[in-house]
C-alpha cells in the first residue's frame, strides 16, 4: 500500500506539472498562446499577448504546481514515508511536466515559473530574494531571459551556500546535498530551455520585455 502510494504521489506530481495553465488562460481569453509574442506558454509571453495581471496569474498557477508537493511533504503535510529520496524530486518532476507537458504533445514552457515555486515550497524565505535579483536585473536590462538564467545561477549558489551550514537559518530544517544536486538539474533544465534565448542574447537580437512597465496593462 505505502509503494502504491508513493508511485501514485510521484506520477501526480509530474501531472500537475504538466497542466499548461498559460495555454488554459489563453484558451479562455480566445487566444491560443502558442500562436502570439515568442510562442511559449509561461507567463512572461502570457504576460505580453494579454497583459499583466493574467501574466501574474500565470506565474502564480506555475508556481503552485512546482511547490505544492515539495511544501507538503517538506513541512511533514504529508508524511515522510510516503517520500521517495527528497522533497525536491516532486518539485524536478512537477518542472519536467511543465516542459515537456503530456497535454501539449511533450512540449512546453521553459521552467521558471515552476521552478521559483520548487524553492518557496522547499525554503520559502529564498524565494524572495530571488524575485528581487530577478527584478532588478530586468530592470536594468529589459531582458527576462537575462534575468531568469542570472537567477538560476544564484539560486544555485544559495543552495550551496545553504547545503555547506547545514540547515535552513528561518525554518531550522536540516538541508543536505539533496539541495544543491537537484538544483544543479533544474537549473540545467532551465538553461537547455533557454538556449535560442542565450544565442540571441549573446547576438544582442533578444526581444526586450515592456509590459512590465506598463501602468496600463
């Protein structure tokens, strides 16, 4: 019963990874995303086809998914025998269903979305530091890309950081390697997903983002 449950646990997480909620929001506003802006479900193309705040719904549905599991079983919601490995494989599993979504033919978004909310379900005071880096490199560059994969790059120094003390300083939950390694394959994730983005950033051809600063939408 236990390893039928734990099995059952694991294919929900990918699961619900991999429902396409910026495709969904674009669907019930007429609009199939895929067609508009760069073509990809995340909410930053959510965010300029259709406006901000459905972009910040976006992002907030994305990010529930890839943390649900790993704050339920992180903070003892659901118990640890019913774990396999670590908190964070649900969270790589939820990450993969985003990006490679059994609903859209194995195709998908690129992660970040997701993968901001595997860290506020595992450490949830990280979460917004991280928004703030991310934010204030977009800020001064208008370059979401840019400002998603500087961000990966410092969530993985922190778990790092975090892995050598031991334990989270807010919350007093140990954290060991588990941390670090699976941040390495989000990360890793991240950046193959953002490879067209990385070869027009270093072309200077990247698409600046301005919806962001828009009062009006």
């Amino acid at each position: 019963m236990v390893l039928a449950l734990k099995i059952i646990i694991l294919v929900l997480a990918y699961f619900f990874g991999a429902i396409p909620f910026g495709f969904i929001i674009g669907k019930v506003k007429g609009v199939d995303i895929r067609d508009h802006g760069s073509k990809n479900i995340g909410s930053t193309n959510v965010g300029r086809v259709l406006g901000k705040k459905y972009a910040v719904l976006a992002y907030l549905l994305d990010a529930t998914k890839g943390g649900l599991f790993v704050f339920l079983f992180r903070f003892g919601i659901i118990p640890a025998t019913y774990m396999v490995i670590s908190p964070l494989l649900y969270g790589l599993l939820a990450v993969i269903g985003h990006t490679c979504s059994v609903f859209l033919k194995f195709k998908g978004g690129k992660a970040v979305a997701t993968s901001s909310g595997v860290i506020l379900g595992f450490c949830p005071w990280l979460l917004p530091v991280l928004i703030l880096f991310f934010f204030i490199i977009v800020a001064l560059t208008r370059y979401v890309s840019l400002g998603s994969l500087l961000s990966a790059i410092f969530t993985l120094i922190s778990a790092l950081i975090l892995y050598i003390i031991g334990y989270d300083p807010v919350f007093g939950y140990p954290i060991n390697y588990y941390f670090p390694i699976f941040c390495v394959l989000i990360v890793l994730i991240i950046f193959y997903r953002h490879y067209e983005n990385i070869v027009r950033l270093k072309n200077k051809k990247e698409n600046k983002v301005t919806f962001l600063f828009h009062k009006n939408k």
